[in-house]
C-alpha cells in the first residue's frame, strides 16, 4: 500500500479525484483517547466487513471484493506502520491500487464506496490552505514559522539575522558588558560596574540598534514574502513588537500578536499558541466570500444550487466553492450526456455523492474550495458557488 504524506494530498488531489468504478475510501480514528474504546484493529475489522457487503451490494463477486480489501489486512499486520499512529487514518482502495495517509484529523468511522474516491472528510486539508507565517521575535533567536491549523515548520531564509549580536558584528558583546572605574570617596579605586544584558537600562540604551536590527530583518524578508497573500503574526515579549511594528513594510501584519518569549517554543508550540489568534482573519475572509457570493446571485454568476453547482464544475466553470461542514452528502446520478443531475433522499448502492463529485471536479479545475459551518456562516444550502463566467 503507497502511503500519501499528508503535506502531499493537495498534490494528490487528482489521484483522489480520479473516475473509477468502483474505489472505496476508509476513514476512521487510529488512537484510543479512552480506555473503553475499540483498539484500530477491532475498527480495522468491523470496517472491512462494512466495506465488503458494500462492494457486493454493487455488485462484486467475492474474490474481486476480497483483492480489492487486501491491502487493508495487510496494514493491520504491519508492526512498522502502528508505532506512531496518526490521529486519523484514510484508506483509498480500488482493484488496481491502493493508497493510505495519515492524517492530523480523527475522523468518525466512515467507508464509502462510490465512482470516485469520497474526499469529503479531508476537505480541511484539501481546501484553500489557511497559512499564515509566525514571525518570533527574541534578540537571540529570531524564526519565520509557516503554519496551519494542523502544521508548522521554520522557513527562515539563511540571509535573515537570528539574533542582535550577529546582526552587531564581533564586537557587540564588547560593547553589551561595560567597565567602568572610577574615584570613590578617598581610595582612588572604584569597583569594576558592569552594566550588561538585562539590566533596566538596555531596552532604552539599545532599542536603536534593535530597530536597526528589525528594519533588516523586514528588508530580508521581504523578498520571501512580497507575493504571498498571507497573513503574519507576531511572537515575542511585549516591547518587542511596537518596535517590528515601526520597521514593518509587510501590509498583511494582522493587530493581534502573541506576547511571550518566543524563544521558549518549538514552531509545533507557536502554531498551537497562535492558531486562536488568526482563526477570526480567515472566518472574515470566508465571510467576505459568502457575501460576495450572494451579491452576484441575481445575474447568474453564482449558484446555491447543488445540481448547477455540480454542472458548473464539471466544465470548470467553478472559480470559489463553499461546502457546507454539516451538510456533506447528496445521494444521486449525473447524466453527462443529458447533462442532467437526479438527487435521491436515501442511498442505494450505485447512486453517487453529488456533494463529492462537485468538491472533486472543483478542485480537479483549481477552484477555491472552503468548508463553511452553518452555525458561523448561515449558509443552509450543500454548496454555494461563484462562477468564473455565466453559463
């Protein structure tokens, strides 16, 4: 079984959005959270044995079925595989090929079989990735971070300095200890004073060099960043920021920063700290999207339609799909030719999820796909779109 890492699945996405009849897709948990819960082997079996009644209800004979589920088998025997589970597992599963990714999700026990593989509990990773860079600011260790809800690693470019004394030079531990002597009363020595770092008086004595410092760190980053659309976030010890604040040229710095010392955390650690904080600048941006959607409703450019959607999609005509996170399947057909969609109110097997095959021909197409929640964003409909051009 070929592994798919999951940094890798937007690269992947026409492999899982490939036409064949039939895959099955498996989604289920991989780590007990509970004592009294099932071990992945229990779920391994109970949701191969799913998944084989659902293939023979299409129609495959036992042996087709039993090669097409072997893989799964074969995955539970593999000490290697189980020594660090992921949170979640997805199995994508045909007579010819076999894939597994493991996922930061947990994912409630699932298996669909379909004409295409079901990409629909991936959509978080699958979508229109909310990246955004971390910025930890410390005068001793300074990182550019890229992270995502469900990921974080230092993208720092080798030309940014990493702390004040490499940006000084040599001689800027020289100049941080001073010696001074002196005349004290009638003895003409005076105790060696040391003013170094930490004292009160560095923050004021020092924060010229510190803006000079942050002004060449947003000079070099800028050629890193200038065509991202990416937000950024600041990380570091309050008095820190008002100053990156005055040298910053990058116009996507959001108000919100994190104020600790940046240098105690590991970029996994940032991202958690951080995530909170950016979460409301992508629920705008998604809001602003709903609202735009609905504007061009009346002239025919956008759809809350899942069948104009869905045909909309299938000639790439789909710029932005939103898909709503509590309304994810609709059983039904989609006659190509007639260029006609029927929609059932219950599954029978060789019926189709219409939702899937949207997201799947909207992201085969390069469309900007988001999961809305209902709850956030009153959206009632499966899916809204915005068209790159009217029918």
């Amino acid at each position: 079984m070929r592994e798919i890492p999951n940094h890798g699945l937007a690269e992947q996405k026409r492999l899982l959005c490939s036409n064949s009849d039939p895959v099955v897709s498996i989604y289920l948990p991989s780590r007990r959270d509970a004592p009294n819960e099932p071990p992945v082997s229990l779920r391994l079996k109970n949701i191969t044995r799913d998944a084989s009644g659902a293939l023979q209800a299409w129609g495959l004979s036992d042996d087709e079925t039993a090669r097409c589920l072997r893989p799964v088998t074969e995955l539970k025997d593999d000490l290697l595989f189980w020594r660090q589970p992921p949170a979640g597992l997805a199995l994508f599963l045909s007579p010819d090929q076999a894939y597994v990714c493991r996922c930061p999700l947990s994912f409630t026990p699932q298996v669909f079989v379909d004409r295409r593989f079901n990409v629909l509990p991936l959509l978080p990773l699958l979508q229109h990735r909310e990246e955004y860079f971390v910025l930890a600011l410390s005068l001793n260790h300074i990182r550019l971070i890229q992270a995502s809800p469900f990921d974080a690693k230092d993208v720092t470019p080798r030309d940014v300095p990493r702390s004040l004394e490499s940006f000084l030079g040599p001689k800027s531990r020289e100049k941080q200890l001073q010696f001074h002597t002196g005349v004290a009363g009638s003895s003409p020595i005076r105790p060696a004073v040391h003013h170094g770092h930490g004292g009160c008086r560095e923050g004021a004595v020092r924060k010229r060099d510190i803006l000079r410092l942050f002004q060449q760190v947003d000079s070099r980053l800028h050629g890193y960043l200038h065509k991202s659309s990416q937000p950024l976030i600041l990380a570091g010890v309050d008095y820190l920021h008002g100053l990156y604040r005055e040298a910053n040229r990058y116009p996507r710095l959001i108000p919100q920063g994190l104020r600790a010392n940046s240098a105690l955390y590991t970029p996994t650690q940032l991202r958690a700290l951080t995530w909170p904080l950016v979460a409301e600048h992508f629920r705008a941006r998604r809001r602003e999207i709903l609202h735009h959607c609905r504007s061009l409703m009346a002239n025919g450019h956008a759809s809350v339609s899942l069948s104009e959607n869905l045909v909309a999609a299938h000639h790439a005509r789909v710029a932005t799909l939103l898909v709503n996170a509590h309304d994810h399947h609709r059983w039904g057909s989609f006659d190509e030719q007639a260029q006609e969609v029927e929609i059932l109110n219950t599954y029978r097997p060789g019926a189709e999820d219409l939702v899937n095959r949207t997201v799947a021909e909207s992201l085969l197409s390069n469309a900007e796909v988001h999961t809305l929640d209902p709850e956030r964003f009153s959206i009632r409909a499966a899916t809204a779109a915005i068209f790159r051009y009217a029918a």
